[in-house]
C-alpha cells in the first residue's frame, strides 16, 4: 500500500529542520522572515515559504509581536479663553429674553 512506503521514508527536510531549531534557539523573536535570512547568510537556497510551512509545522511561530494601534483622538488642547459661567444654573428670570442659552450636546451613534 502507498501509505506504508510513506511512513517508511525518512524526513529529506531534517537537517534543515535542525538548522531552524538552532536558529531560533538562538534568536526567540526571530519569525520566518528572519529565520529565512539567516539560513541565507548560512549559505542555504531554501524558498520563504517552505521556512515559513516548517516554523509552522514545529509550532515556533512567533505570538509576542503584535501592532499596538493608537487610538484616535481629536483634542487640541485650549483653543481659545474658557468664559466665565455667569448663569451658574439660575435660568428663571421675570424679564423676557434676558437669558437666552443654548444646549451643546455631543450625541455618538
């Protein structure tokens, strides 16, 4: 059966799996990308993406980096001079049209 031959063959990627093992050892934040340029610099001709399916396959992917986003925001500070509160909450007057206020209120949806 073709399954029982498979079995039997020995890994041909072996030596380049001891390799990245001894990279990364060396290197724990190295990722494929990385690994890749060193076996490069080693003097291997691998492709990125069989390093990349072999980091995988022994499970050392790297999960420390990630991308922190900031988050918006639209504040410039003082922009001009804070009035003075001259109502302080007293809105009933017996004169028409003596306080006139208006309502600033930011609704987010």
């Amino acid at each position: 059966m073709y399954w029982q031959k498979k079995w039997s063959e020995e890994d041909k990627d072996q030596a380049l799996k001891d390799e990245i093992l001894a990279i990364r050892q060396g290197h724990k934040d190295y990722g494929y990308r990385r690994i890749h340029l060193e076996l490069k610099n080693r003097g291997w001709a691998v492709n990125k993406k069989k390093v990349q399916r072999l980091v995988q396959v022994m499970g050392l992917q790297v999960r420390s980096y990630g991308r922190k986003y900031k988050k918006y925001n639209a504040y410039k500070g003082v922009v001009s001079k804070i009035k003075k509160n001259r109502i302080n909450r007293r809105f009933n007057t017996c004169i028409p049209y003596q306080k006139i206020t208006t309502d600033t209120t930011e609704f987010k949806y």
